[in-house]
C-alpha cells in the first residue's frame, strides 16, 4: 500500500463521516445497564452525648491579676 492508497483511504473516511455524520451507538453492548437496587444509606455515627467529661486534671486556666489592664479604656477628651 502506498502513500497515495492511504491518502485515498483517508479521503474516503472523511467523506463517509462527513456525508453520515457522527451517531450515537445504538448496540446492546453500548446500552447503560439498567440500575440495580440503590446503595443503603450511611450508618450514623454513634452520638458520645452521654458520656460527660471531668475536670481538666491541671486544672483551669488562671488569669493573671494584671489582665485586666490590657482591656481598660484611656479617658477620652471630646474634641475642642
């Protein structure tokens, strides 16, 4: 087979395409299968709502005596 055989080849496929155009494939074996019975739900998680927590055994955070500082407000003037 020649360079010309193949081009003619070429040329006859596009020409085929062109006049049938493009088609969805209409066999059996193209077919989606039709569903089966659905996936169950999802378990739900099991709820820890029951269980309570004890005191952290390093006990609570303690604020310093001196934080209060850091949220005072200055005294502000009014503009003259």
């Amino acid at each position: 087979m020649g360079s010309e055989d193949v081009m003619l080849c070429e040329e006859g496929m596009m020409m085929m395409m062109e006049r049938d155009g493009c088609a969805t494939p209409t066999r059996g074996e193209f077919r989606i299968p039709a569903a089966s019975a659905p996936p169950p739900p999802p378990r739900k998680k099991p709820s820890c709502s029951g269980k309570k927590r004890g005191p952290p055994k390093d006990g609570y955070f303690q604020a310093p005596d001196d934080l209060e500082l850091l949220f005072a407000a200055g005294k502000r003037q009014a503009c003259p």
